[in-house]
C-alpha cells in the first residue's frame, strides 16, 4: 500500500484529489510568487481525520501545507517541495456560538464573511478584517490584521484558544474559553503567526464583540502624503473612537478613477470610520479629526452616516489593491508590508512615494496609517524577470528604511517564502532562537517546509 | 577560583552578597509558600553582566532567579534548589521615553509605580495594575493583569520588544518599538509569562497610553453575589467605557470595616471606575451602569467625580488583601486565582462564597468580574499545617469547579510552584508541548527550575 492509499483509506477517495486542475488551484497563493503543485490534494472533515494524516506523513516524511482560501501574498501555502496539501474547505462549520461569553469556536475553514454572517442575528461580530474573504484557520496562522487593527488588534488577540495536530500527529488542546490565562507558556500566541510550520490548526475559539450602535464614514483630502500621515498620528493622539484610519496616495486614488471611472480629487486621502455607542461623543471625536484635518490643510472632508453612503464613500479603498492590479497591467501583485513607529510614519510614506518615483515605477502607496504600518502594491508580470527585480529592488529600499526607523519588514503578512533572508537578516543571532522551536516541535522539519523562519546557517 | 569568585569578578564585591538577611529577604515572596535560601544573590548593573554570570551558572550548572520585588503570590522567585538569584534592584532604569510612538523602553528592574511617576508629565501611563508595586521585569514574567485588565489587557498585551539572556548567556531581541509585527514567531509572547524558566529579561519595550482625560467612580451594593455577579456581565455587554470592574462580597466588606474602622454596608458590592474623553459619553455610560444595578436591586449607587473622593470611593478594594489578613489574625495570604467563561462568574461566585461556609473557612472573595477572574483570599500561618491543608482544600475545590465551567485554575497569578500539579491535570497531555518548549530553550533546567511547568512524566 502506498502513503497515497493510507490517505485515501483516511478521507476516503472523495477527499483526496491527484487531478491535474485540483494542484495547479494549489499551487499558487493570490501574490506574483512562482506557484509549485502539491503530489495530493486532501480534505479532511475532522481533527482526527487530520492526525492520521499526520501520522501518514510523518511515517513517510512527505512535507505537508495546510491550506484554507489561498488569500495569503507571501507565498504561505505554495508547496516548494510538493507533499500533501491539506485543505479545509470541508472543516468550515462553527462549532458553537457562545454570545453570553462572547466566544465562537469554529473549524479552521470557515471564512471571516461566513462566520460574520453566522455571528450578526446574535449582534456580535469577529473583527479582523484583511481584506479578502480569508479563512479564520489562515488569518490565525498568519497573525492577520488590516484595517480594524487598529482598534481591536490582529488575530493573536483574539484566539484564546485552539486544537493542534502536532507534526507526529499528536492532537493539543491550548487555551479556552475564559478571557484571561496564566496557565503555562502562552502556546496559543506562538502557533498564530507560525504559518503551519509548527502545527496543524484544526479548531479556534475566538473572542468576539458586540457589534458598536453607530458608525460613522468620514474622507479628508490633503496637498501632500506627509500632511496626511501627520493628521493622521495627530487624530490617534487624541484618542478618538478609530475602527479604521487608512490612507491613500495619489497614484493610487489615479488608479481607482481610471478603473472605476470615478472622479475622485487625485490627492492623498484619508478614510475614516469612527464606531461607539453614544452619538455625541462620536461627534466630539468627528470634529476632533475635521479640526485636525483642517489644521494639515485638507481641501475636503466629507461625512457620511448612511450604511450604503458609508459603503460609497470607502468605495476606493475597498478596491484600491485589485485597481491597482488593473491599471498597471500586471497580473499578479507585488506588495510590500513594512510597519514603523508610530512618529516614522509621515516620513516613511513620503520615502515609499519617492522611491517609486526615483526607480521609475508605477505603484501605489497605502497604508493602516494608526498602526505604522503601510503597503507598496505593484502590479507585475512575474514571468517577465525585470518586473520581478524592480519590485525586488523597491521592496528591499523600504524594507531597509524601515529597519533604519528601527521598524519591521512585515507587519501583517508575514514571512512566508517572501521574506525570509530579510528576517534573517532583522533579527541577525537572535534567529536561532526560530530554530531551536521549529527542531523542538517538528524536529523533520516536514510542516511547511522552506517559510517562515530563515534557512538554517 | 570558584564560581563566586568568578560572579565577584563580573558584579564586584558591592554586586554580590552571601549575608544572611540579603539571603533570607530573598527566600520568600509575598505569599504563604515555604521560603528557601539561594546561596548568592547578584545584582547586576547591565545585561552584559547578567550574560556573565549566565554563562557562569551554565558553565557550573547553577540555577537562577530572576527577582524584583518579591510580590509574586504562588513561588515564583522562591529558589528551590538554592543557587544564584539575580536581584533586579540596580537595573530600574527608563531607557528611553519616545511619546510620539507611545512606546517606553525600560529596564526590567523599574516598579509600575516609578514608571508611571516618569511618565505622568507625558501625559501617558503604564495601565497594567496588579495591585503591588511590582517590578516591570517581574510583571511581565507572571504575565500581570489586575483591575484595568479588563480594558487594556494583560501584560502580553503590552510587551513589544524584549532582550532576553539565554540560559547558556546568549543576549536575544525580539520584537521591537512598532505597533504590529509579523515577522517569525511570536516570541516575546513566549518569554511573556514564562516566569523566568525561559530566559532572563533585561529589557523591556511597552506600549503605552494617553491618559483619559476624564474619570469616574462609582460603587453599588447587592443583595447578594449573584446579583452583583450578574449586573457586571450585563454593564460589560453594553460595551460601557469601564476601566475596572471590581466585585468583593460581604465577607470582605466585613474585614476592612473591622480593620480600618470603616462602615460601608456588608453586602455585595461593585466597585466601577468609567473614564473617557467625552463628558456625555461617560454620563451616559453611567447611567447605564445605574439602571442595571437598580435592576438588579442595588439598594446603595455612589459616584465620585473628584479625584480625592475616587480614591476614598475605593479605598475599600484598595486596602481588601491587606485586611482581610489582618482581620484574619493569618500571617500569610494564600489566594486563589481561578477564571471561568463570562457567563459562568454569577454562579462561581456563590460557589466559591458557599465553599468557604461549607468548610467553615474565614477568606474573602473578590474579582476582576469583567473578566471572568476571581480570588479567595484566605489569611493562613503557613507553619500551621491544618490551616495549610484547609486552604489547599478551598483551592482545589474552586479550581475542580472552574474547571467543570471550562475555566482555568490561574486567571492572572500564574502557575510558580503552587499550581504545577493543577497544570497537568488542566492540560492533560497536552502539557507535554511545556517541556518540549523548555528542553529547547534551557536544556539543563537551570532556569527556576520546579516552577511553570509540570513536574517530567
């Protein structure tokens, strides 16, 4: 018997794919990164399911990549030494919502809209929003943010508990329900961010939030991006209800017009949404951040109230990375993802606009301005190498001004295949400390093969 | 030349001390747990010198202590097996203050109190408050909560960046002065609440926050633990701008009034502090508060603007451990620290009350109810070995029923050497991951060792 035929006795022959079209679906994520196919595609409906198929591939030592929806840019779930992929497609249920704990406990396979969708008749919501319809099992395993960071924090925060499978296909329960823990080492944080590479997530148990009664849209236009990023540091200064505080720079807003046809001023622009329970203070903090604006000089600022007109009015921002994409040309996006202090930030986006300029690149600058971090998206070709080294080239210039600003080269999209010889190179001898987990947890080193954590010296 | 010779050669002589007073002040911590002497204590005066003497205890297989203020309640710092013990004192430095990025880099050394005294004229303060003047470094070894956990988090929630001195005299830094990271593994989150047993910090980056510009107090008093119980969960779930959250039932009430000469009312009562930037915000939050209470038939609804009259407001919580001991004629507090889904605190309240009657056991109870964590305080002299017994019975009983709730048997005071066993049975097999998280990262168990972790299979 073949390990192929151990698996398929495990999910039976509907759960394991060799079809040609399956693994070429796996074998790329959403970014430029070149794909590579995973041997078998598997589909497990349980945790147990999951261990036996640990236990398979330990006994064979075949490499093994969880995957959820895909969404990943840094190449978290592409196979680089094929292996089996085990997606979650068939683990997406809940597995009880617990409002009077405000707790949900879900299978790694649901996405954050099914599960917000699941989560509203109870007037809760799960926060972390990263932009695509990612799986909970994926945005745990990336430590995900985006654009309610801000406010509630990435996924690390708000996984308070969760089911291994171990690379021997042991199963660990960590954490649980309650609120607070000082029970033992705190291993829930270390499998969030560990990209599959220490262990197989099968079940999370999320915190989750009352919904807020109002929310309010706000955009404020500005003459240069600095003017931009210093309102924006100023409105968190003053400590106003922030869900969501992104900015735009023109390149970027140019690109919305052009796809969408919209007229929107091509200047750096700043999204706001406010959230609270009491309408007077969100107007105190509304004019806090008109006042503000107003101070850098914005040209316009407009406040919408309406759900639909608050939709329109971030209409721009929710499309800006895939406009991108189609005004350049490109067909798969380049995007970097440095984070710096807080104090960094106005300057940091001026660098990025100038280093694009400078290399004579098409790409657009945006950022989750109240947290420091902050995006370059390019729309490459990457078949065509000379896209793929300007991207490169620009990557590594703001990685490297980041770190001079004593910032990171990731803030929310992790490491993955993408950036390891620049966390090698940030975290210089303190990255063997990577090394002795990674061999403690999967001393074969067969969960996730090549991510994450910088090639052994 | 022994290996005290060689520590007097990195910390000279003043560094270093074999007396017996320094010794014995060393063998304790605030708790009831059995002392036990090191044979030396160093204190070092830079992280170049704690890697020293790391490398010393490796070289000649000594354990280590990490000490600050010695206000740990289950053991921590308590040297099992002798050995050297690392005292904090001339490491309490502010390294840098950087506002703009409302971060603060700090030797671990520094008590919260000096910290917040350094970062007053900012505008700013540290909000993790566990009670005691505790060191940073200590704080966050125990991963610290306390009353305004319940909206800023615990000390994980806060720690940036660390160095950390291996067990074999390494120097690491990880994380460092942004907001969001998702570079590698986790690993401050680790260290964190690792209780010495990982690593040795010797530098700490927090985040910080501005402080609001206005605050409240109010108390109300229940007719019983369950109201009172119940009220906090439903001010919790109407997302009210609640600082702290804080429950003592009538017993408690009862000691300080006997202690301080005080004559608040022995009933159950609540302790609330609301703060924001916004005057109608907070009033409405307080109504809010009140009308629950009145639902739940608060027959007493105080509120205190003035910063004096705040302060005598809850002096009451403030002076409750210290009281309770007193009016206990116990020389020692021997405290429990279970925490349990939201939901179930109501009735884990009665129950821990009902233990107490059952046994016929003086003790207090009291919580961090926002959060689901709650105390019985007992006052025991520990050399009575039928008090020890009786107290380890309440403990046991409140943690078997924690359990039964999906709780855990430490919310905020961490494992030490008081809960080791309790550990094992919380995480079943899963407590094997422990150890293989130690033998990485301290092979020779040098690292206050018996502590954190579950004794080997």
């Amino acid at each position: 018997m073949t390990w192929i035929d151990e698996l398929i006795e495990i999910v039976g022959p509907d759960g394991l794919s060799t079809g040609e079209s399956v693994k070429a679906q796996h074998a790329r994520d959403f970014s430029y990164h070149h794909g590579h196919q995973p041997d078998v595609v598997v589909f497990p409906t349980n945790a147990r399911q999951v261990s036996r198929i640990m236990q398979v591939a330990y006994r064979y030592q075949i490499p093994v990549i969880a995957y959820g929806q895909g969404t990943g840019v840094e190449g978290h779930t592409i196979p680089l030494q094929s292996g089996i992929t085990i997606d979650f497609a068939n683990m997406n249920r809940v597995v009880a919502v617990r409002p009077e704990d405000f707790v949900v406990q879900v299978e790694p396979g649901i996405t954050r809209q099914a599960l917000n969708k699941i989560l509203g008749p109870y007037g809760l919501f799960f926060p972390v929003d990263p932009g695509a319809d990612a799986s909970l099992g994926g945005m745990a395993s990336t430590n995900a943010a985006g654009t309610e960071a801000l406010r509630y924090g990435a996924m690390r925060q708000h996984v308070l508990g969760l089911e291994v499978v171990l690379a021997d296909g042991r199963v660990m329960r960590l954490g649980g329900p309650t609120m607070k823990s000082s029970a033992g080492y705190q291993l829930t944080s270390l499998f969030v961010g560990a990209e599959g590479t220490l262990g197989i997530l099968t079940e999370l148990t999320l915190k989750v939030y009352a919904i807020p009664q109002l929310t309010v849209a706000a955009r404020a236009v500005f003459n240069t991006i600095e003017d931009a990023g210093e309102a924006a540091t100023e409105m968190i200064m003053h400590g106003v209800a922030a869900n969501r505080l992104e900015l735009m720079d023109e390149q970027t807003i140019h690109s919305v017009n052009v796809v969408e046809g919209t007229e929107f001023p091509e200047q750096p622009t700043l999204f706001l949404e406010l959230a609270g329970n009491h309408h007077n203070a969100l107007l105190e903090d509304l004019e806090t951040c008109r006042s503000v604006a107003s101070d850098h000089g914005t040209s316009d600022w407009t406040v919408e109230w309406d759900a639909d007109r608050r939709q329109a009015l971030w209409h721009a921002r929710h499309k800006a990375a895939l406009d991108i994409l189609a005004a350049s040309g490109g067909s798969h996006p380049f995007t970097t993802d440095t984070a710096v202090p807080l104090s960094a930030l106005p300057r940091a986006l001026r660098h990025a606009r100038e280093t694009l300029n400078r290399m004579g690149i098409q790409g657009a600058v945006l950022g989750h301005v109240g947290d420091g971090n902050y995006h370059i998206v390019m729309g490459i070709n990457p078949e065509d190498p000379h896209q793929l080294d300007q991207a490169r080239a620009v990557n590594e210039a703001v990685i490297r001004y980041a770190w001079e600003q004593g910032g990171t080269c990731t803030g929310e999209h992790g490491i993955g295949m993408g950036k390891t010889r620049f966390l090698r190179e940030e975290r210089g001898e303190s990255s063997a400390l990577y090394w002795l987990i990674k061999d403690a947890l999967d001393p074969h080193n067969l969960l996730n093969p090549g991510k994450t954590i910088p090639l052994r010296d």
